[in-house]
C-alpha cells in the first residue's frame, strides 16, 4: 500500500509539473479540437550567445536558435515548451491569440494548441517582461512556404531493384562491405518528414551478397553528424551479438569485424543499440544474402522488399516533421506502416516492373520492430517459397500467403503470366491504410485461356 500511496504521490507531482495540458487558443472552438494535432513542435529555453532563446528540440529544427516554425494552412499545431534554464518563461503567439501557462523551474513544460487559421509570417515570443528584447521571439510561417521545406527532404525509400551483384559459381573469397551509419530527414510522404536514422542513407539499408564460406569483412562508420551511438548485428553472423558486441560506434569513428558464412540463407541485419527497437524503427535494418555452393537459380527479375513500421506523435496523414512516439512504440502502435522506408516507395517513388513470361524472384524481410507480416501479392501465387529465407530447405509449391516474424525473411518465386497491377500487401490490410503496399507493374500480351472479363 505505501507503495501504491508513492507512486500516486509521484504521479501527482508530476503532472503538476508538466502542467494537466495543453493551452487552448481562445479562438479555437469545440468544433476546431482535433483528437491529435497534425504538426508538434518541441522548444527548449536556453541561453545561447548571451541572449535568452527558444532552441529547437526535435526534427529538422534540432538545435536551431528560434528557429522558424513552418506550417500548412489550417493546420492545428501543438508547440510544447521545456524548461531549460531555470528562469520563468512562457510563450504566445498573438496573431492566433494562444498563450500558454509559465514555466518556472527546469525541466517543468507547458504546450500551446492553436490552429493556423490564416496564411502569413506571425511572431512567437515570450511574454514575460524584457524576454523579447533579450532575444525570446522567432516566426512561424502559415502557407504554401511548407511545401518548399519537405521537398528538400532526402529521399530514403529503397529501389527495390537494387538488389546486389549475383555470386554466381564461384569459390570462396575474402568479401569486404563497408556501411555508414546516419541520422537524417527524410521525406516520408509528401508534404512530412521523419528523422530516419539509416544504413547508407535508405531504408532499408544496402542489400548485400556473398557466398557459403567467404570470410566478410564487415567496415561500420558512424558519420560524424549523428547524435547517437549505432552498431549493427547480422543474423548470419556466428558470434557475439552477430558483430554488434564490437561494433558500438561512436559519431565519427569507425569499427569494423570478419565473420565466415558458414551457413546459406537470407539473413537480416540490424542496429543492435539501446534501445534497440527505436533503432530499428527509425529505419536501420536490411538483409544479406549468403549464397549457397553454385549461387542462386537465374531468374528474369528480382527485388528486394522489406516491411517496416514508424511510430510519430502524429496521425497517420498528418503534414509536417513527424516525431517518435515512445508511448507508440511500447504499445506496439504503429501510425505508419511501409515497404522500403517511405509511404509511397513502392507505389509512386520507384517501379517493380517485369514482362508476361517473366519469372520474379523477391527477397522479403520483416525489419519490423514488432508486427508478423502475412505477405501476398494480390492476383498472383507463389510458384515457390522458402520459408524463413532458408535455401537449403526443400521450397514450399503454390503458396498464397506466407507469415515472415520481425528479424526473418522470405524468398518467394513466381511466374507472371497476365498484364495488369498486382499489388504488395500484409494480408492484415487494414494495415493498407497505414500506407503498407507496393505495385508491380506487368506488360505483355493477354492470354484469355488465363483470366478473361465476361459480361
């Protein structure tokens, strides 16, 4: 009980503390509140050059002195303010008459909640007397200026037709893959952003190749930029932490490890930091092929998919810099679910394409954190299936829907023998509406003895 009485006690102080929520504008009616805010902004108090300042928090503000805040139109924005320096602060935005509660001693918080009602450039600013003249005030800007920010964001969405160069019938050989680390902003649809932390700056990361036997050197670079610690784990690694027990990287620096494929398959990788599963969810997972004695069957066409999920403090569909929501995350909540790191990579970004006759082969992986996938491409069926990325086992015929876990993967094999769009899906489809699907694309003649429209 005197536990139960402690926790109620700390519980309380803390609310007290971060205040019970956000200030409302006094324009926004009951009709305007939205269960979420489409774009939230974080902002720290901070003496910086000897002024006082807001600093950016998260995303593509991070560190930025009173940095522009900029919005769509009509959009409803959160913007939470954390307490850094001790002193008394609060913050407001006149023109959308929305002003929050002060904050008074580090690390205490308060949130503003307005809509952008009008399109211009409108100051924010502390109120408390002498904060502006001391350098508390910035802009947020209303309108079509947003669209120019998200265009500049990087492009991370894998081309799933970058799938590695086939070992073929060759002899073990010392292989040798150098991967860097980075934490970016990417553009996760169009018009929002999400601070990917990646493999080679795509989600997912390089697919990469190498045969039964070889001895891999494995060469991790932590670009000198990154905030945070990165390593990586292979699963067709034998040894301690699949290599991420001796590859915990720093920013700037370099480690690197040799492994021998001893067994075929293909095999996940992944960032192996704490807290593990925000790593993988930021986008740092891909696969590698270990081919077996001989190489991998020829076939037309090959892809290379993986299934992942983003968990933001937005809806899914929000405009803006999306931000990671812990809270999402643990419960297993995912706001965006993707093939190839973005909303459309595979539907708008880049093109699965192949030719009646063709046979495809795609190599599928769950980066996951959390979610099984049940893969299946609509209006067709898997020739072939190896289950779990095994090529040793004998291949499942004439599949439908394989389950693939977080952390495996899957082969499956097929011949295209109609035109028309078949879509990539997770069979669990309302996870479609979460942004999960990819098309390919097959031309070609029409065979009627196969599939034919009748009145």
């Amino acid at each position: 009980m005197k536990s139960i009485r402690s926790l109620m006690v700390l519980l309380a102080t803390l609310c007290f503390t971060v205040g019970a929520g956000p200030a409302l504008a006094d324009h926004l009616s009951s009709d305007d509140v939205t269960v979420k805010p489409d774009i939230t902004f974080t902002l720290r108090t901070d003496i910086s050059e000897g002024k006082l300042v807001f600093k950016g928090e998260k995303g593509d503000i991070a560190g930025i002195d009173n940095p522009d805040l900029v919005v769509p139109e009509d959009a409803v924005v959160q913007i939470n303010l954390v307490n850094g320096d001790g002193a008394t602060h609060d913050i407001a935005i006149p023109e959308f008459n929305a002003s929050s509660d002060e904050v008074h001693k580090k690390g205490s918080a308060t949130a503003i909640v307005f809509r952008a009602s009008k399109e211009g450039t409108f100051e924010y600013l502390c109120t408390l007397p002498g904060h502006k003249a001391a350098g508390m005030f910035g802009n947020i800007i209303v309108g079509e200026a947003g669209a120019d920010v998200v265009s500049d964001a990087l492009e991370v969405a894998k081309d799933p037709n970058e799938v590695g160069e086939p070992v073929g019938d060759r002899a073990p050989e010392k292989v040798t893959f150098d991967l860097e680390t980075t934490e970016v902003q990417g553009r996760l649809d169009d018009g929002s952003t999400y601070t990917y932390w990646t493999f080679d700056d795509t989600v997912p990361g390089p697919m990469l190749r190498a045969r039964v036997g070889d001895e891999v050197t494995i060469n991790l670079t932590n670009r000198e930029d990154s905030r945070h610690i990165h390593s990586v784990d292979f699963h067709a690694v034998t040894g301690p932490g699949g290599g991420a027990a001796v590859t915990q990287v720093a920013p700037g620096q370099t480690k690197s490890f040799s492994f021998t494929a001893l067994q075929p398959g293909l095999y996940v990788y992944h960032c192996a930091t704490p807290m593990v599963a925000q790593h993988i969810t930021n986008g740092m997972y891909g696969m590698i092929l270990i081919e077996p004695e001989g190489g991998m069957s020829k076939v037309d066409k090959e892809f290379y998919v993986m299934q992942g999920e983003l968990y933001t403090n937005e809806a899914h569909g929000a405009r803006g810099h999306q931000e990671f929501s812990l809270e999402k995350l643990l419960a297993e909540n995912p706001e965006h679910m993707m093939f190839n790191g973005s909303m459309d990579s595979l539907t708008k970004t880049h093109k699965m394409e192949a030719e009646v006759g063709d046979n495809v082969r795609i190599y599928f992986g769950v980066g996951g954190p959390n979610l099984v996938s049940s893969f299946h491409v609509i209006g067709e069926i898997f020739d072939k299936v190896y289950e779990s990325g095994s090529v040793t086992t004998p291949a499942l015929t004439d599949i439908q829907t394989t389950l693939v876990a977080p952390g495996s993967s899957t082969i499956v094999e097929f011949q295209v023998d109609y035109p028309g769009d078949y879509i990539l899906v997770d069979h669990a489809l309302s996870r479609m509406e979460k942004g999960l699907a990819g098309i390919l694309t097959v031309t070609g003649e029409k065979d009627d003895s196969i599939f034919k429209v009748l009145k």
